[in-house]
C-alpha cells in the first residue's frame, strides 16, 4: 500500500528528536530528556567505512533502499539460484511524498545479508491503472499461464481510481528471469466486486489440488481464492478476523515441525492490535487448510514480533545448497517502520534515503512447555559469514551498572544472564559517554521489553516506548541476543520465543554498551560481541 503525505524533512526529524525527550521505565530507572536536533550528516553516504567509527545512518548489514523511499517487501522467490527480492519504491519521493506511488524494485542475493540492486522491474504508471502496490510474484514452472515454462507471474493490486471502489488484482509476466515485467493487458484479472479494501494476493500452490490458490486481504476478512492458470479466479472463502484493523499482506503456507513431530499450515496478516495492546506486526494463526476455509488450532492469533515496527512481513521459502525446500523452515523479512510515523528518520537528512527492512530470519514451529505450538524466530545463519571483528568477554558479574570497554554502531550482541534474585537485567544499547542517553534491553519483573525512550526515536506520541512480553522470573535465566544497526534495534529473547523489533535514533557519537542488574546481582555470561557488515 501506499499511504501518507509530503513532509519537510529537517523539521519532521527534529520534532521526532525532541518527541524523544522522555524517561526510560522498567528495569533502567529514569534516564534525563535526550536533546532534540538534526544529526550530523554522514561523512559516507555510500555506506563504506568502519562500523565504530563512520558517522551516518545508513544501514551495514541491514537491507535499504539506495535512494528515496521503500515500503512493503514483496515475497521473495528463487530463481537460477538466487533470491530475487521485490519491493515497493518510489522514486519520487523527495519531491512528491508517500503518496507519488510505488513501483517493484529488485534486488537479488545469494546470502539474504548482502544483496545486489537490479533495478526497477515492474514501472508505475504505465498503464491506464497508474502504479503497483503490493502482490506475490511466483515461477509458473509448468506453464499454466501460457506465457512459458518458467515465466515468473506476479499478481499485484492496482487502483486506478482512489475515490471509488477502484482496487483490483492484475498480472504482469516475465520471460527474462524476473529482471523486468510486462502487463497482461490493461484490465485486472480480479474485478473489485465493490469493497473498498480489496488488496495485497499472496499466490500460493496447491499441489494437493493441482491448483493455485490466492489470498487478498479485505479489511476484517482474508479472502480465498482459485486459478487453473493464474489468469481467471473464482471465490472459495474466508476468514474472518474482528479487531486488529484493516488487514494487509496475508500469508499462507505449509510448515513441518522442528523435530519432526507434525505439519501445519499457517495463516498470517499484517494487522494493528496496539489499541488493544497488542502490536501492530504480523499476527498469525496456526491450523489447517483444506483449500478453501482455513480452520485455526486457537481463536487468539499469535505475533511474530512483539516491537513497534515489523510490518508488512513476508514469510518465503528456505533453501538448501542444492536449491531444495527445507520443509522444517521459512524464512521472514518486514519493513522496519510504522504508518503512524513513515516520514521521520534521520537517513533522509545524512542519506537521501528512507527504507530499511529488518535483518532476514529463519522461522521455525515448535512447542511450549504447555503443548502450545509456536513460531520462533532466529536471525538467518549467513551473518556468520560477515562478522567483521568479534570481542569475547566471558563471564561478568553485574550489580548497578557496569559499562563494557566497547564501542559500536552495527554488532550483535550475545549473553545468557543468571540470577538467584533480581528486580530487572539487561543491556544499554548505543549508550552516550556520560550515560543519559541508551536503549535498554532485557527483562524486569514478569515482563521482558525494550525501551528506546532515552535516545531520540520516531514516535512523537510518547506512547510507543516501550514494548513488552511475558517472562517468567523464577526461571533465573534469559537469553539474550540483540542485533544493533545505525536506525534498529532487534532482540530476540530465549531463542526467539519473542522477538521485538525497533526503529531508533542514537546520535553517532553514542556507542557505548553497559550491562545492568537492579535489585540483586546477575551473571552475564559468555558475553560476545560481533561486529557486523553486509561487505
């Protein structure tokens, strides 16, 4: 989708830099109001140079758009032994804001950390249907569409007319590759039957069925429908899901168990619960799916991250070294922002860039300790292969404060804490070198969380600062790993139980780490630090 409108960009980053003044809660005590401002702009635009000590925000392992603007990831898919990851871009965005309209760009990997622009690959506004939002592309490998063996066929939602029920589903075909799209025709292959949400076709394969199957997203409801050949569609049902808004970016797809044990299907949406106090991510249900209906395990859908920008998440296909599918993993990439902020970043002022999405990761099924069934996620096993420097710092014990002999910008930071008794634990991300500006990280009371309230963030409201989920205390132990770049912030907690992703703003200068534990001691231990870069 696209949404918003033009902005001023100095003054829209300085008022998310003074929105920032506001105490971090929890586990890290008060901290003062961080100053408001611009940031220095970057010394290297390009995203070169060290990761401790260049000055600028562009991402160094994460993915971002060259220039302008991204939003929505779109599906990635294998094609001749690559990802060919697509993703609405706008051009023309500096001058005419979020509401220019979007085009798919590509940009292919072998690794899912370092990627190779190619361009843009289906234009905007170059039929009467004006620009693309959000689809699925998919390889018709036995023809059923007629336009070859092999031809990738993307299915994408259009509007040629906002202020009527103009949102429909139209094809466009490539015989290159996926390098560049031609349109089928100028009309859509699914009418709107006069809704006004009718978007976003997530197109699966039904083996079963010898059929493909596609999902739209229509405000409260995920829409079900049928093809022989990707080009005419027919109603099969829905499902229905009241209460986390207008639904976007519905996914679906088949996943065995970790060990083994069974094979579900899982239903996702993009949805907003933060009025209910649930996030505004990827909600997602576990269950069956007979073709047409699906029938979820439990009413209440689960999320797959618990932070305040993962949205527009797309699951894919993991593949092994021969190009096989790995039946017992997906992988996940989302956009690292929120439609209630989209324009505020610094990366535009220091980059001329907005858009950053978060680090790819593995997902995989599995079950609580009460039988519940749960996707966890981990960050993908390729950043193994660009880690840059690594510090070890064993075992250290911790009560109050203590501020590691480390500085960075872009690493991953790991430790396992223990404790006899505890109020909180955890880690200062991007800590400032007098200690009033940071990010906290770790676990306090019944609750784990990450607060980017002391360091100058997009949210303007004050109430998105802090997220949180379930922690057990009488456990005496969290895993932590976090994974800190220039405008992100992820952790991902006990091995990806619950993952919370986070946009934030640390100034340049602000690169330290400390460790801390209130209300008893704590043992960090096997502290590692890897310094990270997508080179």
């Amino acid at each position: 989708m696209t949404s918003g409108q033009a902005m001023n960009r100095r003054t829209l980053f300085g008022a998310a830099a003074t929105g920032a003044a506001l105490s971090v809660t929890g586990a890290a005590g008060q901290a003062p109001a961080a100053p408001g401002g611009t940031p220095r702009p970057a010394n290297d635009a390009a995203g070169g140079g060290s990761a401790r000590c260049r000055e600028g925000y562009r991402a160094e392992y994460h993915f971002t758009v060259p220039d302008q603007w991204k939003n929505d990831p779109q599906r990635p898919v294998w094609i001749d032994g690559e990802y060919h990851y697509y993703y609405l871009y706008n051009a023309d965005y500096l001058t005419g804001g979020t509401t220019a309209g979007t085009a798919w760009r590509l940009a292919t990997s072998r690794d899912l950390v370092s990627f190779t622009d190619r361009g843009v690959a289906i234009p905007k506004d170059t039929t009467p249907a004006g620009d693309v939002w959000s689809g699925s592309a998919v390889v018709d490998t036995d023809d059923t569409a007629g336009f070859g063996a092999g031809a990738v066929v993307a299915l994408v939602t259009m509007e040629p007319d906002p202020d009527t029920y103009s949102q429909a589903q139209y094809l466009w075909y490539s015989t290159d590759g996926g390098r560049t799209f031609s349109p089928y025709g100028t009309g859509p292959v699914l009418a709107n039957p006069g809704v006004r949400d009718y978007r976003d076709p997530k197109v699966v394969r039904d083996e079963e069925r010898g059929r493909w199957v596609m999902l739209l997203a229509e405000r409260t409801k995920v829409g079900f429908y049928h093809s022989a050949d990707l080009r005419e569609w027919s109603y099969a049902g829905g499902f229905v899901e009241e209460g986390l808004g207008v639904l976007e970016c519905p996914d679906l797809f088949r996943i065995t168990a970790e060990d083994g044990s069974e094979t579900v299907w899982v239903l996702g949406v993009s949805a907003n619960g933060k009025e209910s106090g649930l996030p505004n991510t990827y909600a997602y249900w576990t269950g069956d799916f007979d073709g047409g209906a699906f029938h979820p395990h439990r009413d209440e859908p689960q999320w797959l991250d618990h932070g305040f920008d993962w949205y527009g998440a797309v699951t894919f296909e993991k593949r092994t070294g021969d190009g096989s599918v790995d039946p017992a993993a997906r992988y996940a990439i989302a956009w690292t922002n929120n439609w209630d902020y989209p324009n505020t970043t610094p990366t535009i002022e220091s980059d001329g860039f907005n858009g950053t999405d978060s680090v790819v990761r593995e997902v995989v099924l599995r079950r609580s300790a009460s039988g519940t069934r749960y996707l966890a996620s981990r960050p993908v096993d390729a950043l193994d292969d660009h880690v840059t420097r690594t510090v070890e710092l064993g075992d250290v014990a911790v009560e109050g404060t203590h501020v590691l002999d480390y500085e960075g910008a872009a690493y991953e930071f790991t430790a396992e804490v223990t404790w006899d008794q505890v109020t909180g634990a955890g880690v200062q991300l991007r800590r400032s070198a007098d200690g009033s500006r940071h990010v906290d990280a770790g676990v306090y009371g019944e609750y784990a969380f990450v607060n980017r309230g002391g360091v100058p963030n997009p949210d303007n409201s004050g109430r998105w600062q802090e997220s949180r989920t379930p922690f057990d205390p009488s456990a005496g132990t969290v895993l932590l790993r976090v994974l800190v770049d220039r405008t992100t912030v992820e952790v991902f907690f006990d091995d990806g139980r619950h993952v919370h992703s986070m946009e934030a703003f640390p100034y340049t200068v602000d690169l330290g780490i400390a460790l801390f534990a209130t209300g008893g001691g704590a043992v960090f231990r096997d502290v590692v630090i890897r310094e990270l870069g997508a080179g």
